[in-house]
C-alpha cells in the first residue's frame, strides 16, 4: 500500500552497502521508519531526501510495520542550516528533541508545525533565539509548561533575578525564593523568545535560559539530547 506524507527527516543511519534507514516526523502520521534505498550511491535522486532537516512529501510503500520510500518531492531542505555551525547545531537540537518528546506513530500537528517554522526562523534569523522559543513550546505540548510570567508563589509579575523550582516547572519572585537562582538576563531572554520577540538577546542569556530549559526536560523525562550538550558546548555555556 502506498501513502503520501509530508515529513522532516529527524535522523539517518547507514545500513546495507547503499541505504539508509530514515526516522521521519510526519505530519499525518507522527514519528514514523522508512527504509531509504540506494541513496548513498553517487547520483542517487533521491539523496536529499534522506539527509538531516529535509522537509518533503515522501511517497512510501508500506508492508506491515515496514515503510519503503518510493519517491519524495523537496518543500524545504533548509540549506541555510548547512553553512553555519551555529545554526547546523541548533537545527539538531530541534529534531532531537522531537525525537525524543515523540512516541511512535503519535500524530503531534502542532509540534511538526512549530518544528518547521523553528527551522525556517533559524534560516534566517537567530537560531538560538528560536531554538529556545521552540523548546518552550515542546516543552508546554509534552505536558511541561514553563510558567515565565508570574511567580508561582504570589503571583507577582518576574522580573530582575528570579528563582526556578525544576521539580515544578515554576518560576518564583526573590521574596518567594524557592529552587535555583535564575539571573535577570536568563528570565528576560526566555521571556523574550517565547514572545517571540525579535531580540537581539545578550548571547549569556540565550545559552543559560538552553542550558536551563534542558535541566528541565531532563528532570522531567531523563531524555538525553546529544545535539543538545553539543550547542551548549558550542555556545560556551558556563
Ligand atoms: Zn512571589
């Protein structure tokens, strides 16, 4: 049987002498496996198709459990993405993280369309701005909403230097004070890009409110995303 999806190719793995097989985020579907044949071969058309952060409609053969692509036609390969290391890692962090939030064939439309708009926002703009916009709403999608606009304690509204309870999710005034503290420029740079503010964002901001948000998610779900440790290594993360 043949079906038609419109896909991000979250991860490859060489297999056979030619052949990759290809973990998907379909919309239509969710997380799903395909066998990619013959494309590690010089010339092979459908090459682009089994690279990371392609975004395509793939045509796939399907036998039981097993998904064979049989043609894809390109909607965005994100090549931007390609030529910066900055933005090549982020990228990765955003197909990480759906890899790791998703279940097998669980249909998610909001996070595939936040995934997209993630990785066109970092073709063009600043990536870990959009990175940590993206990994807010994954996070409030998987069940782990971050509260970043009052204290959890007394409802005042967070500003200046604040406190973060991980156990909770919650953010907490200074006279409240409950968790880590959680400097003024991190609340503010967290604040910001789930606005979706344009920033710019003071660079110790953006690779504090990261390294928080995946302290998080780490909390949460034990989920280890390498690209992830990778781009707070990149960013300097202290
Ligand atoms: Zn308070």
């Amino acid at each position: 049987m043949e079906s038609k999806v419109d896909a991000l190719v979250l991860r490859t793995a060489n297999y056979g002498e030619a052949d990759k097989m290809i973990t998907l985020f379909s919309l239509q579907k969710g997380k799903i496996s395909a066998a990619a044949k013959g494309v590690r071969k010089a010339k092979a058309k459908l090459a682009f198709a089994a690279q990371p952060f392609c975004f395509a409609e793939y045509v796939l053969a399907s036998r039981g459990e097993r998904n064979t692509v049989v043609s894809a036609a390109a909607t965005d390969g994100f090549y931007a993405l390609r030529e910066d290391i900055g933005k090549f890692y982020a990228a990765a962090c955003v197909t990480g993280l759906c890899d790791a939030l998703l279940l097998d064939g669980i249909v998610n439309e909001e996070l595939f369309l936040r995934a997209v708009s993630a990785l066109r926002e970092m073709c063009e703009g600043d990536e870990a701005a959009a990175l940590i916009g993206f990994f807010l709403h994954a996070l409030a999608l998987s069940g782990y909403e971050v509260q970043l606009s009052a204290c959890a304690g007394c409802g005042a509204v967070l500003e200046g230097r604040c406190w973060f309870d991980a156990a909770d999710g919650c953010f907490y005034c200074a006279d409240c004070a409950r968790g880590a503290g959680v400097s003024a420029v991190t609340v503010r740079t967290l604040q910001g890009c789930a606005a979706g503010e344009a920033g710019p964002f003071p660079p110790e901001g953006k690779a504090r409110a990261v390294k928080l948000l995946y302290a998080y998610l780490r909390e949460k779900t034990c989920a280890a995303v390498k690209a992830v440790d990778e781009y707070l290594a990149l960013l300097g993360a202290p």
